[in-house]
C-alpha cells in the first residue's frame, strides 16, 4: 500500500513508461500560449502599417478627433480602412504593461486608416477587436460627414450615426445580386410640360450636371417625372439619389420607378424598414449593386457610386430636418453632396421656399417651370373668403363655414369627393368671443378655454369647469371657436350632409388614397389622401390661423401648405374649385389665387436681405437656462461681424406634451438668443460655437446649453 500511495504521490517521475509518452506526446502538441483578446497582452504587431487610426463612437465634441491604435498580427488582414472596430477607451498612461496601454471601458469606432507610425509620443492600446471586415466607411462618405458636422457645429462621430445604419450580421452575410447594365434613356413623358424640362432630361442622360429649381406643375404626375430624371441619370452609367419628405410620397416614386424600370433596379431606404431590411439595402448601394435610391431623410447619405443626380422634393416639409444632433437637413447635405461630387441638383415641389429662390437668385441653379398658360390650364379655380365676406354672412356666423364653402361642397359632391383641410387635429382646442373675437380666459388662471366634445367650457391649462362665462371685452355672451379641429369639423359636416360619407386623415391615422366615389375627406396640412380622379373640391378652413403664426416662415408655410392641397384638385376645366377662407389682401392668399408661388418666394427672398434674416444671413440659435445662455455667450469667441439678438424668453411646454430636441423640460423657463453673421461667415460662426461647447463639455458638468445652426422656427 505504501509503495503504490508513493508512486501516486509522485506524479509523473513515478509513471510507468507508457504514461511518460503520453505525457510528452500531449506537450508536443500542445499550441503557444495565445494572448489575450480585446488587450493582446504580448501579441506581434502587423509587420507593415501597424497603426490604426480609429474615430470612436463618442459623440462628445471636446472629443470630436482621431485616435491612434496599434494592430495585433492577427488582426492585419481584416483591419482594413472603412471596417467597424472596438478599442478600449479612457486607459490613463499609469496603465502600461509590456509597452501598450490597458484598460478602459470597449467602444465601437471606424477605422479610418493605416498608418507606419504614430505622431503620439506614448505607448498605444491595441485593437480590441474588428466586428466586420464589411468595409462600410470611404474616403468621399467620411468626407461628406465631415462636412456636415463643420457646417451644423456638431461632431464626425453624430454625423455617422445618421450615415451608417446599424449592423445587422444576417443581412451582412447575404450576398448582394449582381449590378445590372444600365437602362435606356426614358422617353420625355410630361417633361415636355416645362420649358426646359426636355433639355434637363438629355443633360442627365448625356452625364451632364445640371442643376435645376423644378416647379412642378399641380397633379398626380411629380413621381413619373421625378422617375424620369433618375432613369435619365441611371442611362448615362452613373447613380442618383431622391430624397422625400414622407413614406407616402415615397411610395409613389417607388411605383413610378418599378413602372419604368422594374424589380430590382432601385433601392428604398426608410427610418420605417426593420433594421435587416434597411442593412441590406445599404449595402446593396454600398457594394454598388443598386445605383439608384429613393428614400426620406434617412437616405441623404446614402453611398451611392459615381452619383450624377441628387433630388429632393418639397425642401419645404419639416420632415426634411433631423431630429437627431447635429440636426442637418436633407436640402443643404444635398447641396453638399452636389459639390463635392459635381453631380446634377434638382429641388422641386409645388410650392417654392425662399432658400429654393435663393438657388435661383444667385445664379446657382436654373429655374425649370412652366409657361403661365400651362399652369392656368393644371391649376383649379381658387376662391376666396375674407373677414367682411364672414360679416355679411349669416351662415357663416351660425356655423363657421361661409355660404361660398357650403355651395362649393354641394356642387363638388355631385362629381366626386371633397377635401376639408383643418389647421389641427382634434375637436375645439380653444374658444373666442364672437363679437369681438379676445380670446377666451379662465377666471382662475387665465388659461385658454376649451370645449372638449360638448358645449361644456374647461380650462386647457387647470381644467377648471367654466359656466356663464362672457366677455371682459365687450360684454357679449356668445362664444366661437378659434381654431376648429378636424373631428369637430367632421361632425359638423357629417350632420349638414347625412348621407354623404366622412372620412378623416391626421397623426392617429393618416389615408395614402381614397375613392374617386362622393365624399367628404377631412384632413390636417400635410396629412391629405390622393383622391382617384383628383378632388372635385377643396375648403382651406381657418387660414388666417396659419398665417398669423409668430414665425419668419408663417406665410411661407402657409402658402405651401394650402398648395400641397390644392395641387389634388382637379384642374378649373375639369370643374376643380378651391375656397380659402383667409383674408383674400394677405400676400400667401394672392400667390396662391393666381398659383404663383415663386413669386411669392422672390418677394420674400427681397424683404429678408432687407433684414438681414435666414436665407440670406446664416443664424445660429443658443437656448438653455437664462444665467447659462449668458455665460456661453459670454464665453464664445463670435466672429467680429456678428450680431446678437436676444436672449429672450421661451414659451414654458406644457406637461403632457412631446418634447423636441433643444426644447425646455416641462415647466421650465428657458432662454434663447440667435447670433446672426453675414453671408460667407457662416463657417466661422459655427466653428466658433463648436470650440465654446468642446471647451464648455471638456470641464464637466454644468446645466446642457442647446446650438442649433440654421435654425427652422426663428419666431
């Protein structure tokens, strides 16, 4: 027992021969100890460029650089310029072993390129780890992202969250299908309706770059024509790129593509897609399968190769501008792009922005629209109803609507469906007196009244109930809706026209088309159903709540809003009719009465350089906490030609309500100042911005002060 307890004990000093063998067969073929992943601990380095330089995914503008790396051997082959990294991030220099730096929290960033040494001193952490060696960052989409984050004073790294979408393994491991030989040149189609319209379309097809303000023309034809451009573009061998302002809107170009070129040609890319769908599109126009790619903002960058045409329709919609920092809109990343690649421009809508006039203006873009004959023959009969029209009007003061809207649902239902446009959704969000038209206040807070589904009145802030209310003005008892919502307006219709059906569109649900059959259609602005056949008749209810807005764009807005509606409506040969209830004296009605949007843009094009506002300045908005804004402004090295406006008070957001980016918390009272430059110092002043909010991020803490350059709502 002893002697065998003792060979035990003794391991393998004590084995039998067989076992030795064993024992050194198993350290033969035992591998070199590997090291450890993510930190490389004593791993070679790549023999050739060994230096990676990484963005990381921070965001932060202090932080708003790149970083070196160093590149483990076996991660040489698969390191490569545009492929997603992750690098351990925040190691201090104390933290050295064996020459590299360690610790710190696993960051995702793109590795930008390779480099055969550092211009940094200390030692460098390795590559953590390469997630795919689907290269999915080039020099000209790193370029453009750079571009952007320079002009909206925000960082690289924000500006690629926007311009790489997520990856998804399953779509990254699919193979995209071939690229297939391009198309023919499109026939002219209704082109031939505009001036130069024919000449737009050979220039594209002969790779050409032209750029052009499209004025479309009232109806259903804008996507076959917008397809048009892009299979011209695709004809001449090279890719385009349409952005649109909503999903419905992309839906028609889509149709109106596969129509001219079928399945397969053309990619589609929405924020709406699952997350492996819009992958796999990506990579589609990344690997150059898909030359041509149609989609709302979240397509602006998409890296389409050797772009020959960028587009966007109705620049106007506030769709157009990102949510997310820095905030970019797609007209001026489509701008951007236009340079930097050399590409042909189109903007086009119904309705003309000011910053679209501006194009024109400076020579920059031609204009592409047409004759005064076509568009009187395109556009419905457009009738007005001022305030003396409503004064004299019995009907219009017992139910709102003027006798002139009523004969014109009637006569419209006979041929087909009528379309009710409502400044907002809802029932009556807020009472007036009906004499003399002061707003109804609660006698407890003095909040807005409201009538919620009933004749009874509640405050809109306290919810008090409120009875026997009359006028601290002028004594009258009698009470009228400001601004009528659009369920309450479907009722009111409903019961005038019993038999007719109703039928609404807004945020909760929003129709894409309707039945060319008898109907009423009530809609919010922008939320209009195509009707087959076109409308027979359209009301646009209260315009003077759009127009009296206190906001630079109030007209504008208005103008283009009562457009998108009004281009739905059959044209005046065919018994299309269009009233507007809104003073018929207010520049936005008169351009809309003779259809002359661009017009109405130069107009405005001319009071703003009169005033030195947006287009023609460029304007950066700094919002936060009243003692904060002033310590920023105080702070920032501005441009010696800049000029400060403000700060001045914020409305307080009610509780209850969304809160949009660089808006206050419910409650609370913020500031905001505009700081205004003059043209060609635009890059300074963002520039200048971004250094005081990097030096600001840099020390910590602290209440967050909001920029925005270019601004939408100046007030």
């Amino acid at each position: 027992m002893s002697s065998e307890n003792g060979q035990q004990d003794g391991g393998a000093e004590g084995a039998p021969p067989e076992q030795l063998a064993l024992i050194r067969e198993s350290v033969r073929k035992a591998k070199a100890p590997r090291a450890k992943p993510r930190t490389w601990r004593g791993a070679a380095l790549a023999r050739e460029l060994p230096v990676a330089r990484v963005l990381v995914d921070k965001g932060v503008l202090h932080l708003d650089r790149y970083f070196d790396y160093a590149v483990p051997e076996e991660l040489d082959a698969d390191a490569q310029p545009g492929v997603r990294v992750r690098v351990r991030f925040g190691a201090g220099r104390h933290r050295v072993r064996e020459g590299r730096r360690e610790g710190g929290g696993l960051i995702d960033g793109f590795l930008v390129e390779r480099l055969a040494e550092s211009d940094y001193s200390g030692p460098l952490a390795a590559l953590a780890q390469v997630v795919s060696p689907e290269q999915v960052l080039d020099e000209e989409l790193l370029g453009l992202a750079r571009a952007v984050a320079d002009r909206y004073a925000g960082s690289l790294a924000d500006v690629l969250q926007l311009a790489v979408p997520p990856r998804n393994a399953r779509a990254e491991k699919r193979p995209s299908p071939p690229p297939l030989p391009p198309p023919p040149a499109p026939l002219l189609g209704s082109w031939e309706r505009y001036e130069q319209g024919p000449a737009f379309l050979e220039a594209l097809a002969a790779k050409g770059a032209p750029r052009a303000v499209w004025s479309a023309l009232p109806g259903p034809q804008w996507s076959e024509e917008l397809a048009r451009a892009v299979v011209a573009t695709l004809a001449s061998g090279r890719g385009a790129l349409a952005v649109l302002p909503d999903g419905r809107a992309v839906a028609r170009a889509d149709a109106a593509l596969t129509a001219l070129l079928g399945e397969g040609r053309h990619a589609v890319l929405t924020a709406d897609a699952g997350p492996e769908k819009r992958y796999a599109q990506w990579l589609a126009v990344r690997r150059g399968s898909v030359r041509a790619v149609i989609g709302t903002r979240a397509a602006m960058f998409a890296p389409v190769r050797d772009l020959g045409l960028v587009a966007v329709w109705d620049d106007g919609d506030d769709s157009h501008s990102e949510q997310h920092a820095p905030q970019p809109h797609a007209r001026e990343v489509l701008l951007l792009r236009a340079a930097q690649d050399k590409c042909g421009f189109l903007l086009g809508g119904w309705s003309c922005t000011v910053e679209a006039a501006q194009l024109v203006d400076t020579g920059w873009a031609r204009p592409l629209i047409a004759t005064r004959e076509r568009v009187r023959a395109a556009a419905p009969l457009v009738r007005t109803v001022g305030d003396q029209d409503l004064a004299r009007d019995e009907a219009a003061r017992a139910a709102r609507l003027p006798s002139l809207a009523w004969q014109a649902v009637r006569e419209g239902l006979r041929n087909g469906p009528v379309l009710v446009q409502v400044p907002r959704r809802g029932y009556v969000p807020r009472m007036a007196c009906a004499n003399c038209r002061a707003p109804a206040r609660c006698r407890h807070c003095s909040g807005p009244l409201e009538a919620r589904g009933s004749d009874d009145l509640a405050c809109g802030w306290c919810g008090r109930g409120e009875s026997g209310w009359h006028c601290p003005e002028c004594g009258g008892f009698r009470l009228r809706a400001q601004v009528v919502g659009a369920r309450r307006t479907a009722e009111e219709l409903g019961r005038a026209f019993p038999a007719v059906p109703v039928r609404t569109s807004g945020r909760e649900h929003v129709l894409d088309t309707v039945p060319g059959a008898p109907a009423l259609v009530v809609s919010t602005p922008g939320a209009e159903p195509v009707a087959e056949g076109g409308y027979a008749a359209a009301l646009l209810l209260d315009g003077w709540a759009m127009v009296g807005r206190p906001d630079l764009r109030a007209g504008e807005d208005a103008l283009r809003r009562w457009i998108g509606a009004a281009a739905l409506v059959r044209p005046q040969s065919a018994g299309g009719t269009v009233v507007v209830v809104a003073e018929p004296t207010l520049r936005p009605v008169q351009a809309l009465v003779r259809w002359d949007p661009v017009g109405h843009a130069v107009r405005e094009l001319a009071e703003r350089g009169e005033l030195g506002f947006p287009p023609v300045s460029r304007m950066a908005a700094v919002s936060g906490p009243g003692e904060t804004v002033t310590e920023f402004l105080r702070t920032v090295r501005l441009p010696a030609e800049a000029e400060i406006l403000g700060p001045v008070p914020l409305p307080v957001t009610a509780a209850g309500r969304p809160r949009r980016p660089g808006t206050p918390p419910p409650g609370e009272q913020w500031d905001r100042a505009l700081v205004r430059v003059p043209p060609g110092r635009g890059a300074a002043l963002a520039a200048a911005l971004k250094a005081a909010q990097a030096a600001r991020m840099a020390k910590g803490g602290g209440v967050p002060v909001w920029v925005r350059v270019d601004p939408l709502d100046i007030g």
